[in-house]
C-alpha cells in the first residue's frame, strides 16, 4: 500500500482529547511508509449548533449563506488536527475544499463534486507533509463555497481517493461497520465482513446512516474499496467492495429501517395522462425527494395517487399537494406521518427467488399491514406503521437468519 | 454620501439578537441609497474559544493553521447577518477574505494588506447586494489564508474604504467613541469629536485599545475619515481625520495607559560598539515587539540596557536576554512585569511647550517614580510601576484640564 485517505467523523473529532488520538492514529499509519490524506467533519455537534443559529435568524436562511456558515465547521477540527499532528513531531497541513481543488457544481447544500484537481496535493506529498483537508465542502466555478449536503465528508473522501488513486479509503466514526440491522433494535445483528457496493448504496438509501449513499455511488463508479471501522473501539471493520460470489450465496445480507417517512395522498383524482407527472414535477421542482410512488388501480375515471416523502418535507409537500389538487380537481389531500420504511437488502437476491414471498408472509404474520411496496435488484422495501417498526425489523432478521454465523465472511 | 463602509466589532455581533440589530441599522443605511460594505469580527469571545483549544493540543500551534483555525469564526458572523438582511427582505451576501480579493503578505497571524481586488465588490454592487465581508482575513499568494492579528478587522474595514474609494468608514464597537482617558479609571474623562490620525496611532499604540493601529496607519496613508461609535448607544462618536487647526490650540488631548508592559534588565554589560544592537537583533528575530530602551551611562566600562516588552513575550524575552547576556559577558539578566506605560497625547504638543515637564513635575508631586521616558512629536510616555497607574491617569487628566469642557469641538 502507498496512499490511503482516512476520513474522521464528528464524534471522532468532537473534542481536543479526541482530536489528540486520532492525531496518534495518523502517525501511527504515517509510520508504515504511506502517503495520508485525512478528511475530517466538523467537531460533533457543531453543525447543528450552527443550523439552529441560522434558523433563529431566519426561517428560511438563504442556502449561499448557509454552505459559508457550515463550511467554517471542518475549518476548525481540520486546522486543530493538523496542529495536534504537528505537535507529534510530523509534517502536516490544513486545507480548505478549495484549497485542494474539490470543484462542485452550484448547488448549494447540496452540491456535487465535479472535479478534484489532484495536483494541488500530490505538491503537498513531495513537501513530505500529511494532508488534512476539511470535509463536506467545495467551491463552485464562481468561487462559492459550497457543500455537499449531510454527511458529504464522506463523499469528500472517496473522491479524493478516486482522484488521487488511493488503494483504500477508511472511514473511520463511531459505528464499528455495517450490521446485518441496527443493534440497538436487534441485539443479535451482526458485523459484516463484507458487503457489495450495491447493497451498501440501497442500505444507504434506506435509512442506515452509515454512509453517505453518494459516497458509495462515487466507490462503486471508480472502484474505490471503502473501509467502514470504529475510531474507538478495536478489531475489523467491514469492506465495502465489488460483488463477489460469496455474497450471492446468502439471500439477505441487511435489514434497514427508516422512520421518517411521510405519505401524501392525493384522493379522488381524475385518471387522465400526465396528471401523476404533474404532480410529480411539482414536487420535484421544490427539491423534494419523492421515494415512493403508489397510484391505485382507477374506479370510475377516478384513482387515488400516494407518495412518500422524507418527514422533513412533509409541510410542503402537503401545501403543494393542495395546490395541485386544487387544479386538477382531487377530491381531497391527506398526509400521515407515522409511516415507516423496513427494507430487506442483498446481493444474493439476484439468484435467489422467493424472497419478497417470505418477507410479506412474516411480516403478515406478526399481523403488520403493508402499505406500499417497492423493490429493486437487491431490495425489496415495505412502508408500514411507524409502531411496528421494530417488531418487524425483528422478525425478518430472525427469519433470513442473519442472527446466527451465516456463510458470508 | 455614496458609498460606506461599516464595521462591527464582535460584541456588536455577540448573539442572534445582536446580529439581528445590527442588520437593522444597516438596511436603515441602505435606505439612504448608499452602498455598503460591512465588515464584521467574529461572534464575541469565539475567538478566544478557538485560540484556546489550539493551546490546549499543542504548546506552540502552528501560525498556518492558526489561521485557518481562526479565520472560520468571522464566516459564522458574516454569513449569519447576510441571512438576518436577507430576511428583512434585502439582498445581501457575504464573502471571505479571498472571495473580496483582499490579498496579504504571507507573515501568518500577522500579516499585512498588500492589495485589494476592488473590482469583485463593485461586481456585487451592481447586482444591487449589501456586501458582507468576513473581516481580519485574507490571502497570500499561494492561497494560503492569513489573519491580520488582533483587532484586524478594523484594518480590513479601512483597507476596504479605501480600495473603494467610500465616502467614510465607520467602526461600530462597545466604546462610545475616543475619549481622553479610559472612562473606567478616571469618570470624568470626555468623548472627543475629533482626533486626528497621528493623535490615534499614538493613542492606540500607547494602550488605548479603539482602533487597530494599522488600521489608523491605513486610513492615514490614504486619507480615509474614520467615524468610531457605539453599536447599542445613540449619540455621535468620534471622527478620526487629518489635523486640524482646532487640534493645535490644545495642549493633550488624551491620556492613555498600558499595564501590559515588562521590563527586562541586562546587568553589567561591557560597553562595547555592537553590544545593544546584538541584544535587539536577537529578540527581534524573535519577533518580539521592544517598545521603550534605555542604556545607563557606562560606569567603569560597564553599562545596564533595558528594554520593555509585552507581558505575553516577558518570558521568552528573558529566555533570549539570558542566552545573549552570556555570550556578551553580562553580570546578570533579570525582568520586572510589574510596569505600567503612561502617556499623553496630543497633536498641540507641537506649538506649545513645557509640556512633558509639566508631566513630570506632576507625577513627583505624587511620587510617583519615573523608571524610563520616550518621547515622540506628538507623545510623551513614562514607564512607573503597575500600582500607580490609575492614580498617575487621573492627576495628569486633571492637570492637563481634560475633564472640565475644552477648546476642541
């Protein structure tokens, strides 16, 4: 190995103690010969300390703004860790997104990386220095500042992985690696060895908050190997990788859930063309993500028309759900809130069939009620009651025995 | 009036509320139909946060990174208010040091304006924004970002008058204006209506702690009026502008003091060509600022020198003394940070005379002991011990008749 990038999150940073030992951490790799990039989030907590300023300010901050204000988080624990490496006795230097070259498109807060102009570190790397870049940010090509949205540290990262042809990138926060589910619901989850890029992105995308499901799409596009571990604790973390066969031996390899899910149903809607896409557009255009769509089989020229939307953006996707309503005549607009998302993931459902049978019969069993259903490749996704979350997060990892040791390594 | 720049200080900008204030008086500003550019510190007391913690993880952080570290308060503050205008429905956007083209030398932590980019704020002014500045901060020519040291923003505000050619710059604090003497030691002490640039650099470099003194160096250089008010109380302040013949017919305009001062002595030195300026080099190079020098009259061939230092540098200063004290033979080396520096100011120094024996003759009548003396056109400083000083500001207030209403407007 010759170059690695690790990348810290805010608990890791979240104190100068903290920052003192990951500052070891970084030698302690700098000693095995290496090249380090180090990317780091802001201090813990230190984010939201800065949203809810903004928010006390205004109710709706402009978002140039915000992406100036969050952007000064990573500048803080980028230049402190650079400072406490240097008290070490090694060569280290703090910089900004700008500062190494990561240029993102302008949207702001949540902007996409479009190049990283590597050159400005490989100079860094002949001065013999480590590489302490600040997280989450970039700028645009007017010279904004810009982020990458919650999380983006992660992105961060594997870019520069990719785009200084790292042969790891390591993310290290206070999740030991991915779990079979989240142990704090099932005491029997179980660490990974392994998971594909594929199954880590529909993880990602459906609720487990391990990493950021851009990161993944930018590992998986430029085959970057991510390797997810504790900052704290010690032993192995789990390799987020190219699919290989064991992974398909097994029919799932994650459970994840997520409890912010809103419906939006719009009833009573005449079913002509182009109306669902109405809808849709209108939504889009304020920056809502719609995750799922439901449009009922019609009843007399009518149909009902659901979707589900992060609960954040529940309040405005009612008001716009209600104007377009209005024009096209609905009957009524309605929204529930206490809707959940439980999701079964795994490479090995390519060549094993059945599974969505099996996930609907135990979940039928325990007496839980689907509402929607949408599936992928690798993914099959249920929205259900927000109460009966847990319940079936349990069941399933029961019932694809993920509990015990299964074949995956 | 057409174009103003305005500064706040980091109490003015110390909370939500405060910041909401001062976006305020600034759309009352832009009401007139002027442009503006405002130039803000960080929150109060963030800076001293951050400095803090860089302490706490090394003994002796590095001045790169103290200023990446640094410069990310001022973005909090500058990118909150721009929200705070935006949201009483002006426009406004806030901008780094490098976004506004303020370009510095590369000295970190202090270092010096070499030029504006005037240009990228007239481009702002045209798309009819309020421009928020992150003061203290700029740019060296390898992008890495530099501070201008404490009070820099005040420096940043004047540089930036003066690059755009405003009409005045004002600086908004918690001090009402330049008063003659430090209004918590002597009660009687006065605003004063005008002060001119000499008066002020001498004031601020003799303790008075209202305007940076480069900051006052700048506007002098360029001719830029500088108004200096309170942000919370109504009233005028004081307008800072070249000499005038109001300003000649008194005697001392103000009295200032600093307790910050430590005298370090080297004892028994052989009174050779070369000697002092040795000692001197040594400690400059040190970057150690020496404000007073005395060497005694040679007494056998041997002399005393001392010299007066900042108390923050008291105890590298003796460590340097000690070092050359030895190679140049010296009988001892030793340091008091027990002093206080007393001056008065005033640009009628000029035409009238007798003035420093008056100062002298007023502090024997109290007894208080002269230990050095520095003189400058328009300034006469005496170092006495820390106890005296409040006591030795108000007998000179009074002697001088700066309390009762005088001459100048």
């Amino acid at each position: 190995m010759r170059l690695i990038v690790q990348k810290y999150g805010g608990t890791s940073v979240g104190s100068v103690e903290r920052i003192k030992e990951v500052a070891k951490k970084i030698v302690a790799s700098k000693k095995d010969g290496l090249d380090i990039v180090v990317v780091v989030s802001a201090m813990g907590g230190e984010t939201d300390k800065l949203v809810e300023m903004a928010y006390e300010i205004s109710p709706e901050p402009g978002k140039r703004e915000m992406d100036m204000l969050l952007s000064s988080g990573e500048r803080v624990s980028c230049s402190l860790l650079a400072m406490a490496i240097q008290n070490i006795g090694y060569k280290a230097a703090s910089f900004t997104g700008r500062q190494v070259g990561i240029l993102t498109d302008s949207a702001h807060t949540k902007a996409r990386i479009k190049k990283i102009e590597a050159h400005k570190i490989n100079r860094a790397f002949k001065e013999g220095l480590i590489v302490i870049v600040a997280g989450f940010q970039g700028i645009d090509e007017k010279e904004n500042v810009t982020t990458l949205g919650r999380g983006g540290s992660d992105t961060s990262a594997v870019a520069l992985a990719s785009a200084l042809n790292a042969d790891l990138c390591e993310i290290y926060s206070d999740v030991e690696g991915v779990f079979t589910t989240d142990p704090n619901v099932e005491p029997e989850a179980r660490k990974l060895n392994k998971v594909s890029y594929e199954e880590m992105m529909e993880m990602a995308s459906s609720g487990a908050k391990i990493l950021q499901i851009r990161a993944v799409q930018f590992a998986k596009k430029y085959n970057v190997p991510v390797y997810v571990k504790s900052s704290f604790k010690k032993g192995d973390g789990t390799l987020v990788t190219k699919e290989d066969s064991d992974m398909e031996e097994i029919e799932v390899s994650g459970i994840t859930y997520d409890k912010d899910e809103a419906k939006v149903s719009i009833i009573g809607v005449p079913d002509k063309p182009g109306i669902a896409s109405k809808i849709f557009n209108v939504v889009a255009d304020a920056n809502i993500v719609i995750d799922m769509i439901i449009q009922n089989i019609s009843h007399e020229g009518l149909t009902d028309i659901s979707f589900t939307v992060p609960k954040n953006d529940a309040k405005k996707s009612l008001e716009l759900a209600k104007v377009v309503g209005k024009e096209i005549a609905a009957k009524d607009v309605k929204i529930d809130k206490n809707m959940s998302k439980i999701s079964i993931i795994g490479a090995g459902m390519r060549s094993h069939s059945g599974i969505a049978a099996k996930m609907f019969r135990v979940l039928a069993k325990e007496n839980i009620n689907i509402l929607m259903i949408s599936t992928s490749e690798i993914k099959i996704s249920c929205v259900i009651k927000n109460k009966y979350t847990e319940l079936a997060v349990r069941v399933l990892h029961k019932a694809f025995g993920l509990g015990k040791e299964n074949k995956r390594k």
